[in-house]
C-alpha cells in the first residue's frame, strides 16, 4: 500500500484503511451497472460511452468516489501527466471560486442548481476524444445519468437527449431504476460519502497528496 494514498484517504476524512472504502464502492458500482443496464434495456436511450454531453457542467462526487479515482489516476498516469490535471482543475476551482464556496454550504435544491449551473466547464477528465477517460471509475451521478428515473420531479435523471427518447416510449422512463435508491445505496455501503463538490473542488484541495502519493510510488519502482 503506498503511504501517500493512506495520507489521501484521511486528510478526505475517510480514515487509514482505504481499502475498507475502495472495495465496497467498487462493489456497489458493480451491482449499480447491472441494475441500471437491466431497467433500461430496451428503452434504447442515448447515454453511452463516449457521450459528453453531461461532462460540460458541475458533476458532484462525494469523497470516497474521489479516493477511488485518484487510485486510479495513480496507476495509469504519469508524475507530470497528474501535475497537468491538477494544475487544469486548481485553475477551474480558482475561475468559479465565488461559486464553489457558496455549494460548500447549501444543500440540494433550487438555489445549488442555480448556481452549480453557473460552474460551466469541460471536465479535464474528459479525454481528446470525447471519451471519459477514466470510465470504469467514474463517479455515480455519471454512472445513473442519463439511465434513471427521480421519482420525486416524476422525471428521468438525465439531460435533453434522454428526456426526447422517453418521451416516446409508454411508460416515459417510469420503469427505470430510481435514482435516489442509487443515492442512498451509496451512503449506506460506503461510509463518508454525505459531503459531496465538484472535481475541480477536490483536486485544488487534495491535488497536492495525489501528486506526493505519484512522486513515493514512482520513487519506489
Ligand atoms: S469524470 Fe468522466 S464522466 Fe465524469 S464528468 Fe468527467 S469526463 Fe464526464
């Protein structure tokens, strides 16, 4: 285990075992897969990979979902391709400062959507091609985007595109699966997942372990 990834894991307050948080998300992803694919076959929706359309505005994550990225980014980037990527996400969280600090503090509803739609952005995870290029990581909202329904507004979890193909079909989406379901399966298998920002928000603050965590591995090999 490399030591930098456990100083991650407890300055994100998720303590010195990132395993204990990595594996359950990662089992949870797996069983979310498959249910959301399942209810939504056969509605032929236009959320696939390599669709970007979400990956222009304010995506929220919660720590754990962080960790499990970062780990990731460790494994398949390079010390100075990680310094880019922090640098590009410190400077998006320095452009919409004002608004990152105001989600800090309100709680989901109107007023965050009005301004986290304020937080307009390419995602500088979002690879040349269009493709997410950390997908099989990705965080829940992106894996239930576009493929569920939210029973509370009575309408599918997703953007324009998907809304226009449901609106087509007999049901509209209502036997898709719930989106909050996905939410609270979350927060009820990994621990520390109540706190959710954007990534720029957690890459200006934690970039900075990422890249020590990059620097002792690579001293290592
Ligand atoms: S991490 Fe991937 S799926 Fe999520 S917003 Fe960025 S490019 Fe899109």
């Amino acid at each position: 285990m490399i030591l930098s990834l456990i100083a991650l894991s407890e300055a994100l307050g998720l303590g010195p075992d990132p395993q204990a948080i990595l594996r359950p998300l990662q089992q949870l992803y797996l069983e979310l897969d498959r249910s959301l694919a399942s209810r939504a076959a056969g509605h032929g929706l236009p959320c696939h990979e390599g669709c970007d359309a979400c990956c222009h505005e304010a995506v929220f994550l919660s720590a754990p979902e962080v960790l499990l990225v970062m780990a990731h980014l460790l494994e398949v980037r390079t010390l100075t391709e990680l310094e880019q990527l922090v640098a590009q996400m410190t400077t998006l969280s320095e452009r919409f400062a004002d608004e990152l600090e105001l989600l800090e503090t309100l709680m989901p509803g109107a007023e965050r959507d009005e301004v986290a739609a304020r937080v307009a952005f390419r995602c500088p995870l979002l690879g040349g091609d269009g493709r997410c290029s950390i997908y099989s990581v990705r965080e829940l909202n992106a894996r239930t985007f576009g493929q569920s329904w939210d029973p509370h507004g009575d309408q599918a979890y997703g953007c324009g595109l998907t809304h226009q193909r449901l609106r087509v079909l007999p049901d509209q989406g209502r036997s898709l699966y719930d989106a909050r379901e996905a939410r609270r399966r979350l927060v009820a298998a990994v621990p520390g997942t109540e706190r959710v920002h954007v990534y720029p928000w957690w890459f200006a603050r934690y970039g900075a372990l990422l890249l020590a965590a990059k620097s002792e591995s690579s001293a290592r090999t």
